[in-house]
C-alpha cells in the first residue's frame, strides 16, 4: 500500500485554524482579560505540544537571585528538567521563575499598535534589567590552569639547518628549561534570555516595516516579532539568514554555510550603522507565518546556555528580611 509523504503545510494550516479559533471565540468576551487569557493560552499550548520536554512554558515573573522581579511574562520558557516549581496559582499555572533556569519570554498581545508595542518593550526590558544586574553582582572569578612547558630562547636560528632537524637536534639540551605556567580557564558562561512579541493582528497601518523602523534605536528589543496576520521580523545574524534561507527554498541549512549572499547581508550591516537589523517576511498566510515562527524559535532555544547553580540556595536568598 502506497503511503502519502507529510505534508507540513497541512500541519502548520491546522495549527493556525486552532489560533483563529481561539481568537474568534475570545472576542465575544467582554472583560480583556477574558479575551488576552485564552489567547495567551493557545498560544502556550501550541509550545507545549511542538516542543521537546526538556522546554516547558509557564506564564508568570522572573526573579533573579537578588531578588528582583520582572514584570509580568505572558510566556516564560524554561528548563523543566531541573527547574523548581514555584507556584502563584495553580488555575493559571502562574509561577516565580529564576532567571538561571530560563531560556526566553514571549509578550502576547491580540491587536499589536503603538501603545502595545511599547507595553511589551518595556516587559523584555524588565528580564533584560534582571539579567545584567545579575551576571554583575555574581561574576565568577577568573580561574586557571598550571601545566608544565618546556621552553627556550632562540637568536637568529639557521632556518636551513632548522628545517632539515628537529629542534632537539639543532638545539643543544642544556638550553632547554622548564616553566610552570597559569592559562585562564575557559568558561561557559550563560547567555541572555531571548525575547518574542507575539500578536494575532497588526493595528491599521501598523506594518512590519513601522514597527522594524521603531525598534531601530531601542536598546531593548526584541529577537522577533510574530504577526499572524502579517509575517514576522526575524533579527538579523548569519545563522537566521541561513535559516529564512533554508525555508523559503526548501533546502537544509548546511548549503548556506559559505552562501555568498548571506556574507555580503552580514557585511552590509557591518557597514551600515542605518541598516535593518531585521529579516522582514511578509505574509498573510498564517501557516507560512507559524512555520518560520517555530524554526527560528528552536534556533533561538539550541542557542541558549544556561548557568550551573545550587538550586537550595534560592531558598536562602529569597528569605523575607528577619528584621
């Protein structure tokens, strides 16, 4: 029996009929809140059935290991094998998550215009805060590694005779010394949590390439922005050209990897302080939307290195103040 290929478009086509269901149905609620829950939470179901266990999603806040908080995170990915559990509220599924467990935040808006783009900049901004001031309080102090060399000093060796002997040959062992040296050790330390602005429609007017100019001078911004409606931003690196690549033409990343045009994408904005440092792919097909939205957000989380740290001590260091 003949058995028919997949066909990811009709996959991705019934995943965006789910969206478009969930948003039609919340419209005929009254309250925001009834009509931003259930479109938060479609969102964060479509992430928890496509992504492998290892990443789960919550919504709720980021606290790092001062105690800082972040403003209210609509999704809030994060490392569920080792993550603590720290529930607000069960109904909601709404946690306390430290930042050294997460990977990234999604900001869910229904209608994307000016004011809600702002609303959403300023909640990366408040995960961006969080991180700087803790990669600067609890900076690791440098270490390193001795080992033993063996060394000598050399004026003017005969370049003939050196290449005709080896070293020890051409020069005599008595020469030679032995040092102990320090080399920095080389550490992993973890990156910054990505950030996504998620929308099912753009405002009147509201267009990708508006809101790409917007973000121009912003110091917090985000890796991308996803309108179901529209398309998507994507930010610009060599590996998200390859990828934006690799899907419109149905190729494998790998054939990008010395892709003149991806060299000469990247020196351009190298060059050009005024270039865009997005990708911009308009679309009003949800599914196309959707496709691109989940193969640069895996690219996004395999980029992601997180810290080592005790998970305990959180209990002693979010103690309320005894006085």
């Amino acid at each position: 029996m003949k058995t028919e290929n997949p066909n990811f478009d009709d996959l991705f086509e019934a995943v965006s009929k789910e969206f478009e269901t969930a948003f039609i149905r919340s419209a005929q609620s009254i309250r925001p809140d009834e009509k931003g829950g259930p479109r938060e939470e479609q969102l964060r179901q479509f992430l928890k059935d496509w992504l492998p266990q290892q990443y789960d999603v919550t919504n709720g806040y980021v606290i790092n290991r001062n105690r800082e908080i972040s403003r209210q995170c609509d999704v809030i990915f994060y490392n569920s094998l080792v993550c603590p559990k720290f529930v607000l509220d069960k109904t909601t599924d709404r946690r306390l998550v430290p930042l050294a467990d997460i990977y990234g935040t999604i900001e869910v808006k229904s209608t994307l215009g000016e004011n809600e783009l702002a609303d959403a900049l300023e909640k990366i901004e408040s995960v961006d805060k969080l991180f700087l001031m803790d990669s600067s309080m609890y900076a690791k102090p440098v270490e390193y590694d001795e080992f033993k060399v063996q060394a000598v000093e050399i004026e003017k060796p005969d370049r003939w005779a050196y290449s005709r002997k080896s070293s020890h040959d051409y020069i005599p062992d008595e020469q030679w010394q032995h040092y102990q040296v320090r080399q920095e050790k080389i550490t992993q330390n973890r990156t910054p949590p990505f950030s996504i602005i998620f929308t099912y429609k753009l405002a009147k007017k509201f267009t990708l390439e508006v809101i790409e100019n917007s973000l121009k001078d912003k110091k917090h911004f985000p890796d991308a922005v996803v309108a179901l409606d529209s398309g998507i931003l994507m930010h610009f690196s060599q590996k998200a050209f390859k990828r934006y690549k690799s899907l419109k033409n149905g190729k494998p990343i790998d054939e990008y990897q010395h892709d003149p045009e991806v060299l000469l994408a990247f020196f351009d904005r190298m060059s050009d302080p005024a270039a865009s440092h997005y990708i911009v792919e308009n679309s009003d097909k949800q599914r196309e939307t959707l496709l691109f939205f989940y193969a640069f957000l895996f690219d996004l989380l395999d980029a992601q290195r997180l810290s080592d740290y005790i998970h305990t001590d959180l209990l002693a260091v979010w103690r309320k103040d005894s006085k």
